[in-house]
C-alpha cells in the first residue's frame, strides 16, 4: 500500500512530461502552406539583396603579430 502511494504522483508526473513533449515535438510538423512557403523562399532570409562591403579592421590582441615598440 506504501508503495503504490508514492508510484501515483511519479507515474502523473513522467505521463504529464511525456505530454508535454510529445504535444511540442508534434507542433513542428504542424505547419501551414503558407509558413512553408516563407521558410523554403530564399528573398525571406535577408533583408537586401544589394551586396555592401565594409574595410575590416581587428580590434583585438593577436600572439602572431609582432610588431616593434
């Protein structure tokens, strides 16, 4: 009798975890046509399609250059 009390609140609490994992991993297959759309075209990864470059500069300590003082 001991034992059977203290398996409900383990067996609610691993069945309401299994739930709600199952309930999360089931809603990223649920997705509209129109979601599916939007992820598979390539314009809605970037903002522009114009091409811009920047000079780079390091801001940080590199071991390999030595430079005189």
């Amino acid at each position: 009798m001991g034992t059977m009390r203290l398996l409900k609140p383990l067996v609610v609490s691993v069945s309401s975890l299994f739930f709600v994992a199952l309930s999360g991993f089931a809603h990223g297959f649920v997705m509209t046509p129109r979601s599916l759309i939007n992820r598979l075209s390539q314009s809605s990864y970037y903002l522009t399609t114009k091409e811009l470059w920047f000079d780079q500069t390091l801001d940080h300590y590199s071991p390999y250059v030595i430079l005189p003082f």
